[in-house]
C-alpha cells in the first residue's frame, strides 16, 4: 500500500493505493494521525479494503473532511469492488461516497 499526502490550506488530502488490510491499516491510521487539519481520503486507486482497513475510517471519522452541510465525511470512492464493500456492510450510509474529487466534495 502507498499513501501521497497532498497538504491544501484547509485539508490535508491522503490518496491511498493498493491493498487496505490487516498488514496496511496501521499506516493509514498512522497517517491520519498525524494530520493536524480535516482530511480527505481518496480510495480511487485502491484495489482491496478487508475489515481493518474500514475499521480505521470508522475509528477516524471524525477527522475526515465534513461534506458541505452535512454532517457526514466524505471519502471518494469510485464504482468498483471496493465500494461494494461499503455498500454491503452499509457504511455508504455513514460516509457520503463520491466518485471523483471536486470542489464541491469539500467543507
């Protein structure tokens, strides 16, 4: 798995890639943690997200960049399995799920 931090002015964006697991989740909690700002995780280029992986974004909502009023975090997440992963464990009800990153995503 890979992590790019992108720091903006208001939000520190994470593009996760590859494989969200057991062996990777500590990463990304690692990363999350050490942001000092909202973040928004971008899971475009993820290709597998196990139960660790979602227990991290559970666990770190509410660092999660907010949706524009809503009081919902925003990951983007494509169409794919890994949404369908999101989709059967219904956190697509929890997170607002978003194909692709724009302006409008952000708080």
């Amino acid at each position: 798995m890979d992590i790019a931090v992108t720091m903006h002015h208001s939000f520190d964006q994470l593009v996760v890639s590859g494989e969200l697991d057991l062996a990777t989740a500590p990463m990304l909690s690692d990363a999350l943690a050490r942001s000092t700002q909202p973040v928004l995780v971008d899971l475009s280029n993820l290709t597998f997200i196990d139960s660790s992986g979602l227990n991290v974004l559970i666990a770190n909502a509410a660092a999660l960049t907010r949706a524009r009023d809503r009081d919902v975090a925003v990951l983007v997440v494509p169409h794919g399995a890994v949404r369908r992963v999101f989709e059967l464990t219904a956190l697509d009800e929890v997170f607002e799920l978003v194909d692709t990153l724009d302006g409008s995503n952000l708080a």
